[in-house]
C-alpha cells in the first residue's frame, strides 16, 4: 500500500461502536475444555470516519483509549511496510477497511504476495464442535455429527475440521475416545475422499491418546491435528518421529490457546507444522508482518479465526499476503445490517468479492441505532 496517497491533513475524525446481535446458522456445542458455545455471537464493530469517508472493522478498542486516538493523522498511523503501528492497532481493521473504501479497492488487490490476488481460498466448516453428547448410542452420534457435515456440504463446504477430546471431560476417557475416533470416521464418509479433514482436540489429549487417535484413523488421512495437547517441544518432536516411523503424514498445528511465542521457532526447525495465532488477536498487522517470515522459513500459516462474524472474512483477504496460507476457518455467523453477499462458498472455497475495503456493506442507520443502544461516540 502507498501511504503517500494521504493527504497531510487527513485525520481521525470520529470513531463509534456498537455490539451488533448475531446468530450463528446453527447451536455449538463443547469442546474439550469448555461448555456450550451457543448460537448467539455479537459483532463488535467500530465505524471510523476520516476525510469524510467511513471504514468498519471487528474492535474491542475502550471508549478512553478511541478518544486519544481522534486527531491523530492518517499517515502516522501506519508502518512504512503499510501496516498498523501497534498502539493504533485497536482500530486496524476499521483502518484497513477505511483504505480500501478510499481508494475503491479490495483489500486483497492492495496487500497481495508478489501481486498474485486470490480471489477464491480454500475454507473449511468449523462447526462440528460435541453436539452428540446428549446421545448414548455411538452409531446414533455418529450419525448426528453427518448431519451436520451435511448441513456444511450444502452450503459449500468440503473441509472439515472437527472437535475431538470427549473422553477429556465430558465423556469416560476411553469411551469418549473411542467415540471421537467414530466420527472422524463418519465425517470422512460425508467429506469423501478428496476433502480435507482436520481435528482440533484443544488441549484434550495427551501424547499417548494422540498416537491412539492418529493410529486408529490412518487410513482417514487427515489433513492435521491441531492443538493434541499444551505446547510443548519434546512432545511434539517424540510426535513427530513417532509419525515418521508409521508413515503418516499428519500436519502438527498449534497456536490458538495460548499463542506461546516458541512456536514460530519451534515451526522453523520443523518440530510443527502449521501456526495458528488468531488473526484478531494478535491482529491483522502481526499477521502481515509474520506471514513472509514463515513464508520465508517454509512454513505453512493457517490463522485462528472462530466466535466472529468478521474475522473468516478478514481471512480471506490475508490469505493474498501469504503463500503458505493454507485455510480460511469458516464459521457461519449471519448479522443483521451486515451485508456479506458478496462472499460465496462453492466447493470448499470462498469466492472474494471484489468489492472495496474487505467487500463488506453496512446498513448505516442500522448500526447507528445500536451505537446509541450498546456503544458510543467520540469525535473531534
């Protein structure tokens, strides 16, 4: 991005924010660590206006924190490598969004690797979180979970990546494994054999359950496992060889939890494989500067992205700064005010609109409402 298109005086001028209500298109459920996770998830959307011109993007920023920021010039918000400096990155993706508004652009044309602009990205369905466990029959879960995949194929979809760990809360440890072992089974038979399978056990497992699991669905081929247990280096390298010597050529993913700082290092000298920082927090900018690094080391990037209405879309602008991105976490959340029309999912891909800003539409008034309602206002 050229920040010499801005002119000296343009400045923050106003900053809002409002939970808008969202509903998720259908009830999640557990995963290994914690409880239901519902249907409702609101937006936390910030509207900044600078020149005149407004730009809207997923912000927790505090209302005493917004009014230091109103003023501040446009350019000395931004890097000289165009992203966001730090202390304004509570606002980056309203920023961002702002750009690509003001030069009629969309974000991937502006941010793309080597000019290369992904108009469709690989997704995948992450909805299949422990919605069985009200059910005692294995074969009926099994049969509940398709369902659900089903309901993710009729609407594009053809990755999963589905909850496992059942046996580490909420179910008997071994008749919770053997369960989650069930399922990913089923889940390949809706997927077939072309689509990617992935499994996130969050936390759930412990090294010996994870060579289990891994063993008991080799001829599954998934694509991953993410997040087998906490990050820790020697396990994941007895892992890895343990891997090696079966022949199994499963992914290693880590990072949503607890973004510990040592898997970059870790993913560079090959004891995983895929990060997972989260592409709200740590952000959009961290994201940007990260990418061409593990780019760089040949490391594959597949950010965190659930609990949002905003952030799959955010994906799947970034996926056009990084070559190794593998992913955009789909997790299908519908907005009132918020029109996402132009993003389509069609064969396990995401079609960009080309659309400026990240292609998104808001209805004005609407979100204006619910500023005065749970928000507020600061202005110069």
């Amino acid at each position: 991005m050229n920040m010499s298109d801005f002119e000296p005086n343009w400045q923050i001028e106003k900053i809002e924010w409002a939970a808008l209500p969202g509903k998720r298109a259908r009830h999640a459920g557990s995963n290994a660590r914690i409880g239901e996770h519902g249907v409702d998830v609101p937006l936390h959307l910030a509207r900044i206006t600078i020149a005149g011109q407004e730009g809207y993007g997923w912000s927790r920023i505090s209302k005493p924190l917004a009014q230091e920021l109103v003023g501040q010039k446009t350019r000395d918000l931004f890097n000289e490598r165009g992203t966001v400096r730090e202390e304004f990155r509570g606002i980056e993706l309203p920023l961002f969004d702002w750009i690509g508004r003001v030069q009629g652009k969309p974000l991937n044309s502006l941010l793309s690797a080597g000019g290369t602009v992904q108009e469709k990205v690989a997704c995948y369905d992450t909805s299949l979180y422990f919605d069985d466990l009200h059910l005692s029959d294995e074969r009926a879960a099994v049969e509940f979970m398709q369902m659900e995949a089903l309901e993710g194929k009729n609407r594009g979809q053809a990755n999963f990546k589905l909850k496992v760990g059942r046996g580490g809360r909420h179910m008997p440890l071994m008749e919770g494994t053997k369960r989650d072992i069930a399922i990913i089974r089923g889940i390949r038979e809706v997927a077939g054999p072309h689509g990617k399978i992935m499994i996130d056990a969050n936390n759930g497992y412990n090294l010996n359950l994870t060579k289990h699991v891994l063993q008991e669905t080799a001829d599954v081929q998934l694509y991953w496992i993410e997040e087998a247990f906490h990050e820790d280096a020697e396990l994941y390298k007895d892992l890895k060889m343990w891997m090696r010597k079966a022949g199994m050529n499963v992914l290693i993913a880590d990072g949503e939890g607890l973004a510990a700082p040592p898997l970059v290092q870790w993913a560079k000298e090959g004891i995983i494989d895929v990060v997972q920082y989260d592409v709200l927090v740590p952000g959009f900018s961290y994201w940007l500067e990260l990418g061409p690094e593990l780019d760089a080391a040949h490391v594959k990037s597949a950010p965190h992205s659930y609990g949002t209405p905003y952030g799959h879309y955010v994906l799947s602008h970034l996926a056009s700064a990084i070559e190794g991105f593998q992913f955009v976490e789909w997790d299908q959340i519908e907005v009132e005010g918020m029109d996402a029309s132009g993003y389509r999912v069609k064969d396990g891909f995401v079609h960009v609109p080309a659309e400026p800003g990240f292609g998104l539409n808001f209805d004005s008034a609407y979100v204006s409402k619910w500023v005065q309602e749970t928000g507020w206002t600061t202005s110069l």
